[in-house]
C-alpha cells in the first residue's frame, strides 16, 4: 500500500485566541491524486497551505509529509503556488527560469520552457510588462515544472479569464509528478472539477462537511459537484 503523501491530525490554528481557523483538521492524502480543497473564502484553505509548507506555525496537531513530520527537509517535497504572485517585477521570464534552476534540484527548465513556448510567452519578456493573468500562468508554471511529490496550488484559475482556465487545467494534468499528489484550492467549482480525483468540502474552521471520490460521487448523488457544493453549504448556514 503507497504511504501517504500528506497526513493531517488534529491540526488547529488561530490568528486571534478562541476564533480557530481551522479546529482538529484531519486528513491523510494518498499519492497519484488530484485533490480538491473547496469551499468558502475564510474557510482555512489557504491557511492550511501555509501550515503544511511551513510558513505557519500549528497551535497543536500534526503535520506528516512522505511519512516524515514537517520540518524545512520535508519543504524540499513540495511545490507551492500562492494565491497571490511573488515574483520581482523587473525580473525577466528566463531569470525565473535560471533562479528556479538554481534553487531546486528538481526543476525541469526544458519543461518550463516548452510550457511557456504553449503559451506565447517570450522568455526574455520582463514581468511588468506582462498582464496580471499572464504573471499568473507563469508563476504556475514556474510551479509545475518541479519534479515534486505534493503540490500546493491556492486558487490557481481564480485570476484568469475563463478562456485561459481550460489551458491552466492541461497544464496541471499534463506536467506534474504522476507520483505525486496535486492539491487545489478554489471555490471556483465548476470549472475545477473535471480534473478532480477527490474532492473535500470544507468549511468554516476547516471542519469537512463532505468527501470522496469526485466521480463516484457524482454519479451516486446524479449532480455536479458545484451543484452539491452550493446544496451543502446552503444546508449548513454557518457552514
């Protein structure tokens, strides 16, 4: 049986004493997945991506990645798309390429750079001059190109116009780390879930109102997962 690529339990996090984030958050995640975090602006999505890369601090519970506790070793598993982008605006597309080559053993520059030769982007182009949504599909890309074993992508299509998302969803299918296990935050339902293996809806204080298998589930409910998505959290009004 393959080890779980991420392991959760009884993880809990406050920014403001008694107002949890997230309150005895478990789950364990097997590899091979495409995995979808869904639900509500403030629910913890994002919050629990920082956790797992170490960019937060737990206030109890524990965080197990390729069967080793979270510490800066485990990071070197991970790829992390932000929600928001990063990058040095004066940088050029390529310095990107040359940085990420530099920083992370397992990054494929041949990869980065056929990706963006599918976008028309000009790898000598700088980053200010780019538009907002463009910014974006680089930094994912930058992203994808690793040879990780858990990527984190935090609203990866929520800056994008909807004739780039189909786009942004090949490339999340067709260049990461079979492996691996993918984990997607949005609340943008619909156009995620064509690509989702499993799904977790989740709610305020990161309690999880329903999971499983996205396509099974879709057939035993007969109703898309935006459509349950909007059933449960209409049905649980504090969510």
């Amino acid at each position: 049986m393959n080890e779980p690529t991420l392991v959760c339990r009884h993880l809990s996090k406050s920014y403001v004493p008694g107002l949890p984030v997230l309150e005895d958050f478990n789950c364990s995640l097997a590899p091979g997945k495409i995995i979808g975090l869904l639900g509500p602006n403030g629910c913890g999505k994002s919050t629990l991506m920082k956790l797992v890369c170490g960019l937060l601090v737990p206030n109890g519970g524990e965080i197990v990645i390729c069967g080793q506790p979270q510490s800066e070793a485990t990071n070197a598993f991970i790829s992390y798309l932000p929600e928001r982008t990063y990058f040095n605006t004066w940088m050029k597309v390529e310095d990107l390429i040359l940085y990420f080559s530099d920083f992370y053993s397992d990054f494929d520059a041949d990869a980065a750079h056929r990706m963006l030769k599918e976008l028309g982007v000009d790898p000598t182009a700088r980053l200010k001059t780019l538009s907002k949504g463009t910014k974006e599909k680089v930094q994912l890309i930058m992203v994808m190109a690793r040879k990780a074993k858990l990527y984190l992508l935090d609203e990866p299509i929520a800056g994008v116009d909807p004739a780039a998302r189909d786009y942004i969803l090949k490339t999340i299918i067709g260049n990461y780390n079979k492996e691996a296990t993918v984990v997607i935050t949005t609340h943008l339902i619909y156009d995620i879930e064509p690509v989702l293996d499993e799904f977790a809806f989740l709610g305020f204080g990161g309690r999880i109102l329903m999971a499983g298998d996205a396509k099974k589930t879709r057939v035993k409910e007969g109703k898309t997962l935006d459509d349950l998505f909007r059933e449960v959290f209409r049905c649980s009004r504090s969510f």
